[in-house]
C-alpha cells in the first residue's frame, strides 16, 4: 500500500510541468527533486540505526513544506477531515445537545430543539456522569463528541445527576442527524428592519438566509452581520452575494498562475435586489465575508459599517490523501467586482508577521492601520471611492471600544467564573425566570440584572481566585451586564436571543446601523437601493 501511494505522488509530481505548462528551472525540477528525496528515504529506512516512524515523519515532512509557502496552505489530518466534512456539510449524527465541561463533568449547556435529546427529557444543567455504563467524570472537551456522535440509528445510554433528585436519571438516546445551522440570529429589530447573523459559510447557509428573511415578511431594510465569520465555502459566498444582487452582476473573479481565470455572476434576480442592505464587518471577517462584503459595495448595493476585514483573498483547493488526510493548497486569488484584491500583503514562510500584523489592528485606535492610497478604486454604480490593498474597509468605521476592558472583566470570562455562575444561578431560578417571563420579548424589555446577582458573581470569583476589585467592577457593569442577561436568554431559549439582548443593550456597531437607517438619505447618496 505505502508502495502504491508513493509511486502515485511521483508519479503527479512529474506530470506537474506539462499539467501546468510552466517551465521550471533545472534545480527545481520536482521529478529530479522527488528522485532526491527518494534516494533519501530509502537511506533512511534501509539504514537508520533505529526505528523509523514513516508516517509521522511524513506528515512533519509535508506541514513543514507547507510552512514555507503562503499563510493558508495547510495541511489536515484524517481525524480533522472528519470534522471538517461534518462542519461544511451542514449536519453531523449525534444526540442535539450543546454542552460544557464543569468540574470535570459534562454538562448539557442546551438541548437542541426537535433534535433526540429534547424528544426524551433531557434539560440543560444536566449533569452527564456516565456513557453507556462507562464513568465520563474527567473526559476531556474534546473527547466528548467521540462520546456522543455516532451514525444515524445507533442508540446511547445515558446516566445523568438532575438538581432536585435524588437518583441519578437514565436516558436511552437513539442518534439522529444533528443540523448545524450557520444563521445564529434571526429576527426583526422593528416594524421595517431585520437583521442576519451568520458564523460562517457551509453548504446549507444560503437556505438558512432565504427562509430567515421569508419568516420576516418583506422587511424593507436588512442588516447582514458578518462580524467575526472567518469564511468557508466559496460557493456559499457567491450564492448570498447573489440574494442581495441582480442577474449578470460579477460577484468575484480568481486568477493564478497554473489555473484559469474565473469570473463568478449572478445567475438570476436575488430575492433582496431591493431595500435597504447594511452589513457589518470587522477584522476578523474573512474569504467567504469579504466577498460577500466586496460585491454589495463594489455595486454600490448597500454600505458597510464596522472595522476593516481580515484580508484573506487566497483561493485554496482541498487534494486529498490515500489516508483520509488532505491539504489545502493555495491556488488563485480573489478579485471584488471592482478589481480589487482582497488578500492583505504577505511574506512566504513569515506567518508570523503575517498574524503579527493582524494583531495590531487590534489595537489601532481607528481600527485602521492607513489604507493603501496608491490602491484606490471605483465602485461600478455611482463611481465612489473605495481602497484596495488588503481587506474590505467599511464606508463608515466604529472603532473599538474598550473604555469597559478591565482584567476583572478578562478573568471573570477566562477563567469561567460567568459560565459557571449563570449555571448555578438558572439551577436555582430557572422556574421562577420563565415563570414570570413566558417568552423572550418580555424577557428581553423586563429583566435585568441586580445588585443582589452581581454580589454573588463578585463572591463566585473570590473563590475562583479573582479578588474583589470594586472600581474595575463599576467600570465593566455593562458588559458584565450584557452578558449575564445574554446568556441566561440563550440558556433559556436559543442563541438568537443571545444577540438579541447584545444588540439591544451594548453593541456601537449595531446602534451604528440603527442610527444610519434612520437618517438613510444622508448617508446613502450614490447607493442603488430602491
């Protein structure tokens, strides 16, 4: 077997100059390169004083080629590809629970609704203390899913501690196809306006945007939040430019030097080709974003509000491996409407810099380290300004605030003294809390954290090693605020209504939106919305 896969890497690696047409210099011929490197291991294993581990030599052969070359080419394990698939695929087989592990236990943070453990009781705050008979106290986060995903059909058992009994429960779990859904919000802000978040792009994202707007009822604006979305498949992106975009519109184009140029459009009419569009961005927006953001700016379709994107315009291509394994090999670039290219500068074998250069952003005290003057473009409808150079800069940037960061802050978030205390606190008054908010929107207008509760956080991190800090405190209220109310809204009802308290209460950039909205014609003037 290994015989057969060498000799098929050979022999792609001779055909590479006429697949490619390049014409190579004679030292780096990669079959005169590859019969180099053959003599050499079978050096080292005909005559290598100790055992010779091929496998792992080989995969540190390969990540280390890799590291040298650009800052996306990677290399995935058969153990990764796994999850991988299960990620880009939109679903995996398991049992619908989101969960957590405290004190070395797991617990179920939140049952997935109309997934297998919803059907037979299973409630968050559970405590799962065994697996099919077998202890899970001590297992590892990352040992869980292997303990709970299985194919569809195939039954676990479960053995779970329950506050307020006192027998531990069993519960017989038959797997099913678990959705990941890539929309975590979905809602209308007010009578005319909805807003989107989505995480990332999976071959089911399209589907998820089009039913979320459909519930919505023709919303006459929408905010499209793709702050913090590191990307995914390109061909998710360019059907979501398409939503937002008439037929024949150019969503992307890729260029490289050993494949063909490639121009992407829209097939037909998008579902949101009228209205209002604002989309939100910030630094860690990335590939699969920052098309989607390119597109409706370059065609002047709607504006964009946060910081400037990541600058990942790198097109990668997944070969795979005769062990389940892949890499991902960088093979063209990304270009907006307009012509820009989106990758930000990089140099071969420095991903150090590259991330270093990434991290200053973070600091910048208006988000943007100068904007390339010599890269300047034309947007293709009303002809404004926009910049190239690296990343998509926003039409209006809200830098970051960080007036509320303290440490106290930081450790109560690191350390998971906020998790661990909303899990106690909804073990005691999760009754009481639906009791006297039955749905969220009144949740969402009525409750809000007290003294009382902050005391005991205060109290809950003393414990943990966080002393008390008063002035740090006071100074970090809301965003302690914020999230305490967030999370016991998502522990109780979904994610959505997470964003929705955060947008609510202590989000610039979503106010931002809000504000521009209101005051449409000032700031849209040039823009093709109507």
């Amino acid at each position: 077997m290994k015989g057969t896969f060498y000799n098929w890497i050979i022999a792609c690696l001779i055909a590479i100059p006429m697949w490619c047409g390049a014409q190579v210099k004679p030292n780096d011929d990669p079959a005169r390169n590859l019969q180099k490197f053959s003599q050499f291991y079978r050096y080292l294993n005909g005559m290598y004083i100790d055992t010779v581990h091929n496998a792992a030599l080989i995969e540190s052969a390969i990540r280390s080629v890799l590291s040298q070359l650009d800052p996306h080419s990677t290399y995935i394990t058969a153990e990764e590809m796994v999850s991988v698939k299960e990620t880009f695929g939109g679903s995996f087989s398991g049992i619908g629970i989101e969960f957590n592990i405290l004190n070395d236990t797991i617990i179920v943070v939140n049952v997935i609704s109309g997934g297998p453990s919803e059907k037979v009781g299973l409630q968050p705050n559970d405590k799962i203390i065994a697996v099919d008979g077998k202890p899970s106290i001590g297992v590892k986060q990352t040992d869980v899913p292997k303990l709970l995903r299985g194919p569809k059909g195939t039954q676990v058992s479960l053995t779970v501690a329950r506050h307020g009994e006192q027998e531990p429960l069993e519960f017989l779990i038959v797997r099913d196809n678990i959705p990941i859904n890539t929309v975590d919000a979905a809602y209308m802000v007010n009578p005319t306006t909805g807003y989107v978040r989505v995480n990332r792009f999976a071959d089911n994202t399209y589907r998820e945007l089009f039913e979320a707007v459909e519930k919505m009822d023709k919303p006459e604006a929408l905010i499209l939040d793709l702050r913090n979305n590191g990307g995914g498949t390109m061909d998710a992106a360019i059907a979501m430019s398409n939503f937002f975009l008439p037929q024949g519109s150019l969503i992307i184009s890729t260029e490289g030097m050993k494949v063909p140029t490639s121009r992407y459009a829209a097939k037909v009419d998008g579902v949101f080709t009228k209205g209002k569009v604002i989309v939100l961005i910030n630094e860690s927006s990335a590939s699969s974003s920052e098309i989607v953001a390119g597109a409706i700016q370059d065609w002047d379709r709607g504006l964009l509000i946060g910081r400037r994107s990541f600058g990942k315009g790198l097109v990668q291509t997944q070969f795979p491996l005769s062990d389940g394994s892949a890499v991902r090999l960088t093979v063209s670039r990304y270009h907006t409407p307009s012509g820009r290219a989106i990758q930000r500068p990089y140099e071969n074998g420095r991903s150090d810099l590259y991330y270093e250069d990434f991290n200053k952003r973070l600091t910048a005290p208006n988000d943007s380290l100068p904007t390339d003057s010599t890269q300047i473009y034309r947007t293709l409808r009303s002809g404004r300004t926009v910049y190239g150079g690296g990343g998509i800069t926003p039409d209006i940037i809200v830098p970051v605030d960080t007036t509320s960061y303290t440490k106290y802050w930081g450790d109560l978030i690191r350390k998971g003294v906020i998790e661990d205390f909303i899990i106690d606190y909804l073990d005691k008054n999760r009754a009481d809390i639906t009791a006297r908010y039955p749905d969220p929107d009144r949740y969402i207008e009525e409750f809000s954290v007290t003294d009382e509760m902050l005391d005991k956080l205060v109290a809950a991190a003393d414990t943990a090693g966080i002393a008390p800090d008063p002035q740090a405190l006071e100074t970090s209220r809301l965003l302690i605020c914020t999230q305490l109310k967030a999370s016991i809204a998502q522990k109780i009802w979904t994610v959505n209504e997470f964003y929705r308290v955060v947008n609510k209460e202590n989000d610039p950039v979503f106010a931002k939106a809000l504000e521009v909205l209101d005051h449409w014609d000032e700031y849209s003037k040039g823009l093709i919305s109507e």
